[in-house]
C-alpha cells in the first residue's frame, strides 16, 4: 500500500468542506415555510414553544440537522474513496450499493461506505448484504479464484470489527487505517476539515437568521390569532388534516 501525502488530502478536504458549507446555505435559500411545517407539530407543542419565533428557529435547527448528516456524510464517503484511489489504486464501483474497490496483498476488497453507524432500516440493511454479494459474485466472475473481501466501511464510532451478514463491518479509526495503513489518519484529517470553518460559518448564520425572521413573520399571518398567540389548532389541521374516510 503506497504512503499517503497528507497534503493532498488537505488540498482535497479544503476544496471539498467548501461545497459542504455551500450546500448548507443552499438548502436554506431553497427553503418554504410550508416546506418547514411538514415537521411534527405535536412535538414541539409538547415542548411549549410560545413564541413564533422561537418556533420558527426549533423548527428550521430540526430540518437542518438532519440536511447536514447527510451532506457531511456524503463528504466522508468522497473523502474515503480519495485516499484509496492515492494508497491502494482505489476505484469507482460499477456494482449496485458499492462505493469503491481495491486489491491489497491479493485481496479484492468492495467497500460500501456509510459516514456513521446509525444507518438505515432493517430492509436498507438487507439490500446492502445482498448488494455486497452481487458485487463478489461479478469479481468473481471476471477474476476466477480471486479472493474477495465485501466490507462495510463506517467513518467513525468505535463500534468493533466484525462479520455481519457476510461482510466485514469496519469503523472509525479501523476502517481509515484499512484504506491507507495509517493508524493517525482518522485524527489528521480533523484539523483539514475545520478549514475556514468560522469564515463559512458566519456567512451561513447570516442566511440563517433572514431565513428566521422572513419565516417568522409568514408565520405570525397565518397561524397566530390576533392577539399574537400561536394557534395551535391551525398549524395541526394544516400539517395533517386530510380527513377523506368519513
């Protein structure tokens, strides 16, 4: 496996933590009220919520949050197959559910990438064992006798090695060091990643808080009564009334 320069991987974070912040803005700029009201209405009831505003930002941190994993794990899964294209002559799948492949000391590995252990349903978790079985079934085919290696590969958590459902499940500082035989690459890539983070940071917040207030005062026309509280009533009927049964 051939050394890893750790300085292409910071010219390769720092290019790409860009279009992560980027997509982050985008989201919001691609946002609607009515688009944010589709979050659960009776749990931030329960949380007694009493102002529009406030409901507003609660409502806006949730969609958020979940937009982020996801584009931050998308980044994970770039970054993962970038350093094993540079160690290990790494490529591009062309089976279905595989990210990427690599052949190190006569092992053909097929590695399916996911950025966190909490993934997927019991069905999800079902299609990726029989995609990773797909896919040793074709390199067997094209390669006879080769020796194949189907892993799920986890950017971080300290879950231990093991076989499951007929894979190797690697994660965290295990699965990096699989890929490049660097067992401090799971920790040199942190400060890469911080990368103009206050620069970017800011200028998201900044979005942000138009977002708040714009929506904020959307808000109180149409489901505030006239005194200024939030009627609750409406924002329910309007989030899931559909009543077609009677």
């Amino acid at each position: 496996m051939k050394e890893l320069n750790l300085n292409e991987v910071t010219a390769f974070v720092n290019e790409t933590i860009t279009d992560f912040h980027s997509q982050r803005i985008k989201s919001l700029e691609g946002m609607s009220l009515d688009r944010l009201l589709r979050k659960n209405p009776y749990l931030f009831r329960a949380k007694n919520l009493t102002t529009a505003g406030e409901l507003i930002a609660s409502l806006l941190d949730a969609f958020l949050s979940s937009s982020e994993e996801k584009l931050f794990g998308d980044f994970l899964e770039d970054l993962a197959i970038f350093v094993a294209t540079k160690t290990c002559d790494g490529h591009k799948s062309t089976s279905q559910g595989v990210d990427f492949e690599f052949i190190h000391e006569g092992i053909h590995y097929v590695v399916s990438v996911k950025s966190g252990t909490n993934w997927g349903n019991s069905s999800q978790h079902a299609k990726l064992e029989q995609d990773l079985r797909n896919a040793v079934t074709r390199v067997k085919q094209s390669r006879h006798g080769a020796n194949v290696q189907p892993v799920l590969g986890i950017c971080y958590g300290k879950t231990r090695t093991s076989y499951v459902r007929g894979y190797l499940k690697v994660v965290g500082q295990n699965f990096w060091y699989l890929i490049s035989h660097n067992p401090a690459l799971y920790t040199d890539i942190v400060e890469p990643i911080g990368y103009k983070a206050k620069e970017h940071n800011d200028s998201f917040h900044g979005e942000r808080s138009r977002v708040v207030n714009r929506f904020t005062g959307e808000f109180i026309g149409r489901f505030c009564d006239p005194s200024g509280v939030i009627d609750w009533i409406s924002l329910v009927e309007f989030n899931s009334g559909n009543l077609d049964l009677s």
